[in-house]
C-alpha cells in the first residue's frame, strides 16, 4: 500500500499503529461494512465527518460508527451558536479526501477536531488512513495527541 498523508504523520511523530486493510464495497462505504470485514465492534471504528460551525468555521468529527453527531453537543464543545454537516459535494474540496476515506489526520488544511469521548473505552480505535479499504489503527490518545482533539461527548 501507497502510504498516505496520515500514515505519514504517524511515521514523522515515530507513533505505534497498524494498517488494517479490508476489501472495498464501493455500494457500501460505511463504519458498519468496514467493522464487519475487519472484524472489530462497530463502535471502535471511527467515521470522520466535516462540520461547519457558525463562528469557528470548519470543524472535523469522529464519532463512532453506529452513532450519530449531535450537533448541539458540538456546537457547544466548539463555542459554536449552530454547527452542520458540509455537503458531500465540498468535503474533498476541504479535506483533501474523498467520501469513504476521510482521516482526521493529514488534512490538506488544519481544522479544530473533536473525538468523541466513547474512543476511551477501547485501548485502540479505528480512523481512515486516507484511502478507501485501509484503516489505521491507533490508540485513541495518540490521536488526541496528533491532532490536538478536544474530546467530549458528540454523539447519541
């Protein structure tokens, strides 16, 4: 495998993970197929979405799969009056990655980014690793690390 930008940012900060690699359903790009093949619980494998706040602008997400982004908790963890989710269409545009593989890390622009707190449960979790059917696995507080994540409860 081609290493990607975040597999970089791990390698550059000399962090601990392992690249998880599963077979592609282009029909089916969600958390719950990517658990299933990898053979993990859906809630350690987490989906990156891209957010915009009112005030603060774009906003990055991981939430576990299965779950769904409270947008309220993050508008309040982001100082935000109001956050929503950006449409598909701009979110290559703002990341730099394509829907299915979107990673919190190496974004081709730096945006704030909140976990969501039920990461902590697991010694490890699963984050894209930039390209579709590769998941790097990570312990969550080596992300917060790489990312300077705010951690809360996003999700419900």
């Amino acid at each position: 495998m081609k290493k990607t930008n975040a597999v970089r940012i791990l390698d550059r900060l000399k962090l601990s993970y392992r690249l998880r690699e599963f077979a592609v359903d282009e029909s089916n790009l969600s958390a719950e197929k990517a658990a299933e093949l990898l053979g993990v619980p859906l809630e350690q494998v987490f989906k990156t979405l891209v957010v915009r706040g009112n005030k603060s602008g774009v906003i990055i997400a991981s939430v576990p799969g299965g779950h769904e982004l409270e947008l309220k908790a993050l508008a309040c963890l982001s100082g935000d009056r109001k956050v929503e989710l950006v449409p598909l269409k701009v979110v290559q545009q703002l990341s730099g990655y394509i829907r299915g593989a979107v990673s919190p890390l190496g974004m081709k622009n730096s945006y704030p980014c909140f976990l969501d707190e039920s990461a902590f449960r697991f010694s490890s979790i699963m984050i894209s690793a930039g390209t579709r059917g590769v998941q790097i696995e990570l312990s969550p507080r080596d992300l917060t690390a790489t990312t300077a994540a705010v951690t809360g409860k996003i999700t419900r």
